[in-house]
C-alpha cells in the first residue's frame, strides 16, 4: 500500500466510511460513553462530577452480588474450560470432513452463542418442578430432584451455565488443537519420547496459552451473560446482571437508574481487564498457530 | 482400552447435551394434567397471535439486520483495504468491540439514544435493527474478513475499473459474487444471532420471540419449551447447512462470543 496519502484525498477517501462509523458511534459507542459519564454522575446535586454512584457498588448488596458473579463465572470458566478440552480433543479425534463431526460443531455454536432464553426453558424441562427427568427419578427412586428450588439458585445456575460453557470452549478451543501437527509427534516419538512424554513436554507448553486464553474468554462470557439468568430466576438479583435489571426496571425506588450505570460501568471493568488478558495470551498463541 | 474411555466420554458428552433436547421435546408435548400426549403446544406457535406476531417481528428484525449488516459492512470493508488502509485498523476494532462490551452495558447507555429513534422513527419494535447490526458487527466482521483476505481483490477491482464499470458494478457484479462464502456465513450466523437475542429487546421493552417466550413461559410452559426448542432446532439446521455449503474453508464457525 502506498504509504503517503496526499491530504487532499483523504476526504474522499473518508466519505464511503461514513454509514459504518455513524451507526458505530450512535449505537456502540454513544452508550457506552453515555454509561461511563452517567456512572460518575452526581444526581443530588445539579450535575456535577462525584463518586457517590460508584459509592454505591460497595454496598452489601452489590458486593454480595460482584461476589456471587465472580464465583459463578470462574466456577463455570474452569468446569467448562476443562471439559470443553477434552471434548474438543474428542472432535479433533475424528474425521474432519464426518458429519458427526460437523453436527457437533453446529451444535456447539448454537448452544454456546444463540442459546440463551431457550437453554432456561431447556433445563426447566429436565429438572424443573414437572421436568422430564425429575419425574423419571421420582417414579424410580422417589427422589425429588427439582426439590427446595436449587435450579433457580446459584448453584443451578453453574449447571445451566456449563451447558453454553463447554460449548464455548470447544469452539474457541479447537483451532488450537488442530493446529498440533502430526508431524510434531512423530518428531518426538522418533526421538524416543513416549505417548505421554509427547503430551507433557510439547502438547502441554504448546496449548496452555490457549486454554488459560480460552478459560478467560469464558469468564467474560459468563459474567457477562444475562438473557439465560434472567429467564430462569424472575424474582431476586443474585448475581450483577440481575442486579442491573431490577435497577433498571424498578426506577420507582430513588437513584435506582444512577445505580444501573454504576453496575453497567463495574461490569464494563471486570469483562476489559479479562478480555484484555485473553488478548495477550491470543498473541502468543497466534505465534505458533499458523 | 483408549477406545473405550474414548466412547465412554461421548456417551457422556452425548447424554449431558442431547438429553436437555430430549427433556424438551418430551416436555412440549406431554399433558401436564391428564397425561398423554397432544401437540396443542406446537400448535400454539402459529395459532398464539401474541406469538405468532412475535415470531413475525423477529424474522423481519433477522431480515433487516442481516440486509443492513451487509449493506454497510461489505462497501466498507472493500474500500478500507483498497482505497484507505489507513482505517482498517479502526474499523476492525469497532467491528470487535460488542465482543467486549457487552449487550447489557450496550441497553444500559441505550435510553437517550432510543429517545431519538423514536422520534424519528416512531416505537417500531424494527427499529432495534440498529443496535442488532452492532451486535452482529464481530460475526460478520470475521466471516467478510476471511473471504475477502481469500481472493486478489486489488487485481479484481482494478480489471474491472479499467474495463470501464463503476464503484456500484464492480462491488455488485465483481467481487459479491466471490465472496459469496463470506456473505453467507455473515447473513447465517445474524439470522441466529437476532432469532436468539433477548437482553437488548427485553429491557428496551420490545416483544420479540425470546420475550415472547418468557413471558408465555409464566403462565404456559410447555408452549415456551416448544418455540424454544424450535429456534434452537432452526439455528442448529443453519448453521449446519452453513458448514455443507463452505466446505474446505476451515473455521467458518470459528466465531467467538
């Protein structure tokens, strides 16, 4: 590419980018600006810069709620990071052009990115209070598995959140994987090395950057989640996105709406220090996977 | 011995994820009350007319977003790596940035802005077009990315011109047609995206399917086991046929939430 850009160009050359960066700065950008300025906000006063909404995200009930959500994403990164692994290791396994093979991965995808809403009501019918197999269980061994409501607690939660986590995982996970070539065995087992050498001393420093990537990326993903949460557990806010729903909705307590961008604003934080993470092991990654 | 822990591991994986799939399908046609088995529940997706309008509005929603995705996004992308290198850096980092900020910070900071598309536009539940090609924007980004960095674009459009045909033509008739894979799998992968997005409709307060869903899933169970078993079962055949139809090219589904 040329490098010096006469100036007098520059304008019609910057005019067909136009539409892309309009509905960039108007529905992606302006929100988010809007949220970071609103959240430092002062709404007592008439307008001025202070921290008494960010104040606000120290209060028992939205620690107790960042606490929760922490543990529900880490808990579910690292479930599904290392069963997403070795499913995806089970894929690689098998013939790239199978259709078993491709119908996994369809299924991944849709399970790990357009699920949301449905994978609730997909539970709700397996082990909710009338679920498929809650009655099975009940008939057989008269255990009552929906019992006490767990499914709509945190721990429910981490079950139903596995369910898109794994998933995930193989689809972010997989490219690594097939990026080990055969070749790179035979090497080391010609070298003498044995079956389980081979995996310890390449496999493992090869993958690692990529799976605690990967494991990241999850974390994001499930802090981040809301559409699944929120169609499972209707009442109470355990965890930060719920949170921010019934401080947008119920905007009849006082201050509510200042505490939506604060929320919005922790949430914003959280996902880009860990997807700023995620980046860097990537860059690694990428160094080898070619 | 491998093989055994090997098969044991997909019966596992097998059961933990199509067993939910079954539970559904059990679930949605099951009578609650009287036992048996009826198919009132699926009748309902087309019958139900809050449903079946809501069905309506998000296939349009999927239909405008996937035309508007395509219609900003491909001229765009084409010209950054012709005519303005100097701006393939931005664009492929706001075309990146919904991966990282999520949908829910995105409606948080919304209200102002949705305050003047509805003066403009009136209270459409259509008008969320703009927000879903957004939320589209790092799936299509990619998909276009691959399938553009696959063809000799600079030599394509530089034959063309020469040959006397326009901007339009040359986009249109020229390079369209080779990058048809990348189309394809950027129109699939919104369709999906828009059939299954909840947070953003829920909380503007629009009823599209998801919302439907959960709305009738209070009252009505089986009905919303049954539509969401069903967009499940349509994103899955897309993205299926999506993988028939590229095949060789590797990665199409290596998109990232």
């Amino acid at each position: 590419m040329p490098g010096g850009t006469p100036r007098r160009n520059r304008l019609t050359e910057a005019l067909p980018l136009l539409p892309f960066f309009a509905v960039v700065v108007v529905f992606l950008v302006i929100p988010t600006v809007t949220v970071i300025a609103n959240a430092f906000w002062d709404d007592t006063a008439d307008g001025s810069f202070s921290f008494s909404r960010i104040g606000a995200l120290f209060s028992p009930a939205a620690l107790g709620a960042l606490g929760s959500s922490v543990l529900l994403s880490a808990s579910t990164a690292i479930i599904g990071a290392v069963l997403g692994a070795v499913l995806a290791w089970l894929i690689v396994s098998s013939p790239p052009t199978s259709m078993v093979r491709r119908s996994v991965i369809s299924l991944c995808s849709v399970l790990a990115q357009f699920g949301g809403v449905a994978l609730a009501f997909a539970f709700l019918a397996t082990i909710g209070i009338n679920g498929v197999l809650t009655v099975w269980v009940q008939e057989a061994f008269g255990w009552n598995l929906s019992g006490s409501g767990w499914l709509y607690s945190l721990a429910g939660l981490v079950l139903v959140y596995t369910y898109f986590q794994i998933p995930l995982m193989v689809i972010v996970f997989l490219p690594a994987l097939e990026g080990l070539r055969a070749q790179w065995r035979e090497a080391a087992i010609s070298l003498g090395a044995s079956g389980w050498q081979y995996f310890r001393e390449v496999v493992v420093p090869l993958l690692t950057p990529a799976f605690l990537g990967s494991a990241l990326l999850l974390f994001a993903n499930a802090f981040a989640a809301y559409a699944t949460a929120a169609a499972l557990v209707s009442q109470g806010s355990p965890i930060v996105p719920l949170l921010i729903r019934s401080a947008l909705t119920s905007e009849v307590v006082l201050g509510q709406s200042g505490f939506a961008y604060a929320l919005a604003l922790e949430m914003i934080v959280v996902v880009a220090v860990v997807m700023a993470a995620y980046n860097v092991l990537v860059r690694r990654t990428a160094r080898w996977l070619r | 011995m491998k093989t055994a822990v090997r098969a044991a591991l997909w019966v596992l994986f097998g059961l933990f994820f199509l067993f939910p799939l079954y539970a559904m399908a059990d679930f949605s046609t099951q009578k609650l009350v009287e036992g048996g088995r009826t198919w009132q529940a699926w009748i309902n997706l087309v019958t139900d007319d809050a449903l079946y309008e809501a069905i309506v509005v998000s296939l349009l929603l999927a239909l405008f977003t996937v035309v508007a995705t395509l219609v900003i996004l491909v001229p765009t992308m084409i010209w950054v790596r012709l005519r303005a290198p100097w701006a393939r850096g931005a664009v492929e980092f706001f075309c990146l940035l919904p991966l990282t900020i999520p949908a829910l910070v995105i409606v948080v900071g919304l209200r102002n802005v949705y305050l003047w598309v509805a003066y403009f536009l009136g209270e459409s539940p259509l008008t969320l077009t703009f927000v879903y090609v957004v939320l589209v924007l790092p799936f299509a980004y990619r998909a276009l990315d691959a399938a553009l960095s696959s063809i000799d674009l600079q030599t394509l459009t530089e034959a063309a011109r020469s040959l006397g045909a326009g901007w339009g033509t040359t986009i249109l008739r020229v390079v369209v047609p080779n990058i048809w894979s990348g189309i394809l799998s950027a129109a699939f992968i919104s369709i999906a995206v828009v059939l299954g997005e909840y947070t953003i409709a829920s909380l503007s307060g629009f009823e599209t399917l998801q919302v439907q869903i959960v709305t009738i899933g209070k009252t009505d169970g089986p009905t919303s086991v049954a539509a969401s078993l069903a967009v499940l079962l349509f994103g899955f055949v897309l993205l299926l046929v999506l993988s028939l139809v590229t095949r060789g090219r590797r990665r199409v589904q290596g998109v990232t939430a």
